[in-house]
C-alpha cells in the first residue's frame, strides 16, 4: 500500500534544551487508521503541530502526498486537515458559515454543494444555521471535523477527538471516522482511550519520549505480543500455590479460590492439558474454567515501561 505521509528522522528541540522528538520515522499508508498512543509528554501534539505546519522542525524530513513541508509548504498543507483538541470555535457563528470560512481560508473556490455533503456525513446539517454556542460538546468537535473536511483533505488529524465526549457520543464519533476512511481519507488520531485504537484503528504507532517505539497491524500486534491467561477456579480456597504446581509460575486470583496461568499463544503447546491433569492429581476440585487475552493496554503499558530503562541507561 502506497504511503501518503512519510516522517523521517524528525527531531524538534525547544529553547532551553528540551528534545521533544528524537528521531520519529513513521510512514502512514493511503486510506488506512492509524492510532498513535503515548503518555502525556510522549510527543504526540509536537508530532502533528510539526506535520501541520504549527511547529518548525528542528531536523529530519516530512512528506505529504510527495510534497515536502518545508520546501513545498502550500501543498503539503492542502492535503491535511487537523482536529485540535480544543474547541476553538466563533461562538455566534453560525455552522455552515463556520466550515466555509475554513475553506476559503485555504483558497478553495466556493462549493455550498460538497460543504452540504460534508455536514449531513456529519449529522450537522438540521444545525447549518444554528449558532456555535448553541450547540452540544459532542456537535461542536463534529463542527471541527467538518472545518477540517472543507478542503478536500487527504490526509485527517485527529488529536483526541473524543476527549469530553460521553460514551454514547464517543461511539458515534467511532462510526464517522470509519465512515471518513471507507471514502479514502487517511486518518490519524492521538487517543488516551485504548479502546478507542482497538474498535478504529488499523495499525497501532506507540510513542514515548519522543521516539516511535513500534509501529503494527493492531490484529498481528494483539496476536503476537498478547498473551492469554487461563483462570482454573476452584471449589476450596488455597493459602498458597501448592509446590507440586510451582513449575507452572501459577498466582493465586483474589481470595485463593482460583490459579491463574499465562501462557503464549503462538507456542507449539501451551501446558494448559499438563496443567490441569497436574491440578487434579495436586487433589483440588475445579469449579470452572476461563480464559481472557492480554488487552492493547496492557501490551501498551509494557512496552513503554520496557523503553525506560534503555532512556536511563542512555
């Protein structure tokens, strides 16, 4: 698939010294989603201002479309659309008047019929003339989203578009931008909510201080990183693992009424049969037996933790 946004050893340093990117490389492909998680501080915003245009690079080369940020500015910035994270919005403007000021602002030829398109897409075309302060949280970021389609955009930031948004409207917001990427827009957004890369998201990128520490299809990234555990519950209650079971690096689940296993799905053989023959013959009575995959945020969690003793050795 051909790539429409490529990031190549970006680095942005602050006055006083702070490196709030150190070498981020990331190509993101044609019409796909791409999360991009990280802590707060990992870079995330520095990444988009600096696509975007908002933020000088300090070093290192961006690409949209072909088009380089710095030398062919004009068009690379015609082919991104950005959500900020604020709702920054003329409060007695009206919607439709809002989205086409942010066309013209990009001197775009005046097309009422495709803004229309792009507010019903949106479910915002019974509020085209409604004033901005008149609206909800979750209608005003959907004003923002369609600010940002005005221009025939390729390529969609979106930087935590659903941060204040109740779960319900979360959902909604869910279902429009899998609507933006089956038209062919190219969709990146920054997320605190795991659940949120993992309902969207095509490919998962992970960032932490600055640096792009993994870029992967989110199926192959949830089957080759996560694991599964197997939760034997019992009828008695244990104080301790018994030693005849010490080989299998069991943990008591909560009140010792049940032995949790974590195995590798992508071993030849998993121990799950050894284990429970073992169980049995250890003398202890099942009363059930489940089993539940490692989240996205637990692969998350781990892998940020694992970049910060490399940053303290650095």
């Amino acid at each position: 698939m051909t790539s429409i946004l490529s990031i190549k050893d970006l680095r942005k340093t602050y006055d006083g010294g702070f490196e709030a990117l150190r070498g981020a490389t990331l190509d993101i492909r044609e019409g796909e989603i791409l999360a991009l998680l990280g802590p707060n501080g990992a870079g995330k915003t520095t990444l988009i201002s600096t696509v975007c245009g908002i933020t000088k690079l300090t070093s290192g080369t961006v690409t949209v479309g072909g088009f380089d940020i710095q030398s062919e500015y004009r068009a690379a910035r015609g082919l991104i659309g950005l959500v900020p994270q604020e709702l920054t919005l003329e409060p007695f403007e009206t919607v439709f008047n809002t989205v086409r000021l942010s066309r013209g602002l990009f001197g775009k030829r005046r097309n009422d019929a495709l803004l229309e398109e792009v507010l019903k897409k949106l479910s915002l075309w019974d509020k085209r003339n409604a004033q901005i302060r008149e609206l909800s949280g979750g209608m005003k970021r959907r004003v923002l989203i369609a600010k940002a389609l005005s221009h025939e955009p390729r390529v969609l930031f979106l930087d935590e578009p659903t941060a204040g948004v109740d779960v319900e409207l979360r959902k909604d917001m869910w279902e429009v931008v899998a609507d933006l990427r089956d038209s062919g827009v190219t969709v990146i957004l920054t997320t605190h909510y795991i659940e949120e890369a993992e309902a969207m998201a095509d490919r998962i990128a992970v960032i932490a201080k600055g640096e792009i520490l993994l870029v992967e299809d989110k199926d192959h990234l949830m089957q080759q990183m996560g694991q599964k555990e197997l939760e034997v519950q019992l009828t008695d209650t244990l104080a301790a693992v018994p030693e005849a079971l010490d080989s299998y690096d069991l943990r008591l689940g909560e009140g010792g009424k049940s032995l949790i296993y974590t195995y590798d799905t992508r071993a030849e053989r998993t121990g799950i049969t050894a284990l429970l023959n073992d169980v049995a013959a250890a003398g202890l009575t099942l009363a059930d037996v489940q089993t539940r995959q490692s989240s996205l945020e637990d692969i998350f969690v781990t892998l940020v933790n694992d970049a910060r003793p490399q940053e303290a050795a650095q």
